[in-house]
C-alpha cells in the first residue's frame, strides 16, 4: 500500500497504526463535536465521518486483512 512513499515493509505496521491513531482522534472528535447550545455541527460531523470511513477502511483492508478493493 505504501509503495509511493518509499516506506520499507518493515515500518509498514506501525505507519498504519499511526494513521488509525490520528483519523480515529480525528473522527472521535468530529462526530463527538457540540457547540455552546448542545447542537451538532454539520461540517464536523461530516468530516467525523469521512475520518471514520478511512479508519475502518485502513483498518479492515491493511492492518487486519479482512477485505481486498
């Protein structure tokens, strides 16, 4: 998967786990966001969830091996 960066396979793990950890901060707070009222922002939520989708979508194809695209 990391053939463009030039990334020896043996720092393949652990660049995974550092992308999961940073798109899954990411989506934890997006979708978790309220403002001073108590309402969900659409713009947070939005990007919450994109950051979800390239959480599982690493997670289950990269690191885990579960599906193939």
């Amino acid at each position: 998967m990391l053939n463009f960066l030039n990334i020896p396979p043996e720092y393949e793990l652990l660049v995974n786990l550092v992308f999961l950890a940073i798109t899954g901060a990411i989506a934890w707070h997006g979708i978790r966001f309220r403002d001073d009222e108590g309402n969900g922002v659409f713009v947070h939520q939005l990007f919450g969830c994109i950051a979800g989708l390239f959480f599982f979508a690493v997670l289950f194809q990269d690191v885990l091996g579960i599906i193939q695209f």
